[in-house]
C-alpha cells in the first residue's frame, strides 16, 4: 500500500512524461492511500494545464472522468459525495 499524492494521481489520469512509471507502481500494487482532498487537487491541476494551454477542454473533462470514476466507486460504498466544481 502507497500514499499516492496529486503528482503521482494526475499521470494516471493523462498521458504525461510520468505516466508509465505511476501505471507501473500501480499495477504491482494496486491499493492506494489518498488524502481526501486529493481530487480537489487533481481538478485544480487540469485547470491549471487547461488555462496554459497544455490540455484542451476534451482532454480536461476526459481527465476529470478518468479521476471521478473511481471516487464515485467509492464514494458509492462510504456515503460519500466529491464532485468536481462546475466548468
């Protein structure tokens, strides 16, 4: 089990330089400790991507989707609610 922190989460949600080595870890363990603001992070770092003109609007909301999925999973589980702030 690995503390994933937003730098390690964001390459799995987007094709970046990190994205194979953070797939790579995550397939030999696949249980993952996060802080529960952690996609309030994520989503500030596609904004942050979109605004510079890194990522497209597409490419954010395929990200945000990529990320949501399993929170919601989750979230389903725990009676949780994490929703990205409205575009």
């Amino acid at each position: 089990m690995k503390f994933w922190d937003a730098s390690a989460i964001v390459p799995l949600c987007l094709d970046q330089p990190e994205s194979e080595i953070a797939e790579s870890i995550l397939k030999v363990n696949r249980k993952m400790v996060v802080w529960w603001a952690s996609p309030v992070e994520c989503w500030s770092a596609f904004a942050r991507l979109n605004r510079e003109r890194l990522l497209n609007e597409q490419a954010e909301k395929s990200a945000i989707d990529r990320l949501d999925t399993p929170w919601r999973r989750f979230c389903r589980q725990k009676r949780c609610a994490n929703k990205p702030p409205a575009s």
